[in-house]
C-alpha cells in the first residue's frame, strides 16, 4: 500500500528535479548527463577478498549522490528509469560480448528486511528492472533473477568501516531454494545501486559461488555493476 501511495502522489503533486532541486521536473537535463560520465572499472581500498570485477556508471557525489538517496530514502520512484539506464551501461561495460553465453541474469543485493519494510520499495530489485528494460531494448538478452536471501539479521552499515561492514554481512546471504539451477542459465551479474567498500557485493559473490558447488558459476566469470561509485574508487583503477 505504501509503495502505491508514493507512485500516485508522485504524479499528482508538482515534483524537482532528483539532483539539484529544479522544480516542474523530476530530473533535468544537467543531472540526468552527470549519469552518462561512462562506466569504467572501479575498486575499493582496501578491497575485500572475494570481490568480482565491478563497473559504475558514475561517481558518487554532488547530483547522482542526491539522485540515488532520493531514490532509496524519499521514495522518488520516477528516478528508477534513468538510475536504471546508468546500470544498464555498467552492466554492459562489465559483460562485454560473450556470443551464445546466455542471457544476463542481473542478480540484485536485497537490502535489510527492515530496511525495506521502512523504506516501501527496495532499491536495488527496483533498479535491476528498469536496467533489464533498458538492456532489452537495446537487444541485449536478459532477466532479472532475485534469488539472493538474508538468512540473518545484520545491522545497518551506515557508519561502519570496511572490516567492520565484511564481518556484519559474512555468512549473511544464500541463495533461495530452486535458484542454483536459474544461476547457470546465462552470465550473472551482481548488481547494486551503490559501492562504498564492496562488503555487500563480496558477500553476495560468495553466496552465488556456494550454491552452485564444483559446477556452479566460475568465480572468473562472475561480474558486478552499480550506478556509482565513491570518486576514490574510479582514482584507484586509473593508477
């Protein structure tokens, strides 16, 4: 009911822009080009063991900062469809061209149950949507696969540091029943909205590797994207 309400009321009541605050629309042509920076590789420091290749569309500050908490926190829905162009980008930036591999199967990090249920949406699932829909049509095969599970209560990471958020999330997810067999049905992507330190990605890469045993997903062919990243972590690639 939640989720509904916020999509109506953002249609009816006059909206500004996701970014910078410029009213009569929900994302003006200024910031929605901060999102078409160019995807690259991008690393954490220090980075967690475990963590596949990761792609961002943009750095995380000034208006794709603003953007994604609009999105996450305020429930500026309307906002999915462009956050979900600049995931799309990454998402090919990573995957590059396999021929007959199969589909992308975009793979969402959930966020907290609580987090959820506060927030009335989850992110993350939101945004690997609209990024399949872009991907689609631009004729690139893909689905969206939510097969990752929380099976224990972790903490909210705001305020955490690198080592403390890997050992929050250890052991944190799983893969639910019946999902190893969709995981080898094409090239798994991990997918987020953002990375910080890479604890919520690594984590989500070993929950995919366990499921499958022996034969399931290689850990060189595993990849991951995310709309944006911290500056530091595009800084420390180019080096």
């Amino acid at each position: 009911m939640r989720r509904w309400w916020r999509e109506i009321v953002g249609l009816v009541l006059p909206v500004a822009c996701g970014g910078c605050g410029s009213p009569r629309t929900e994302l003006c042509r200024s910031c929605a080009a901060a999102l078409e920076a160019g995807p690259c590789r991008v690393r954490p420091a220090p980075e967690p063991v475990g963590l596949p290749v990761v792609h961002a569309a943009a750095p995380y500050e000034n208006a794709v900062r603003a953007m994604l908490l609009a999105h996450k926190e305020r429930g500026a829905l309307g906002l999915a469809g462009a956050l979900g162009g600049a995931l799309a980008a990454a998402v090919r930036a990573g995957a590059g061209h396999s021929g007959d591999a199969g589909p992308l199967l975009l793979v969402p990090v959930p966020s907290a149950r609580r987090a959820t249920a506060r927030r009335g949406h989850d992110p993350a699932r939101r945004l690997a949507v609209a990024a399949t829909a872009e991907l689609r049509r631009g004729g690139t095969r893909a689905r969206v696969l939510a097969v990752l599970r929380q099976r224990r209560a972790v903490a909210d990471q705001a305020g955490l540091g690198a080592r403390d958020r890997q050992t929050n999330l250890a052991g944190a997810l799983v893969v639910a029943d019946g999902g190893r067999e969709l995981l080898g049905a094409g090239r798994v992507v991990l997918v987020d909205d953002l990375l910080t330190t890479g604890a919520s990605l690594a984590e989500a890469a070993r929950a995919v590797r366990a499921s499958g045993g022996p034969d399931g997903v290689p850990a060189e062919a595993l990849r991951a994207a995310v709309v944006a990243a911290s500056p530091a972590a595009f800084e420390i690639n180019r080096n």
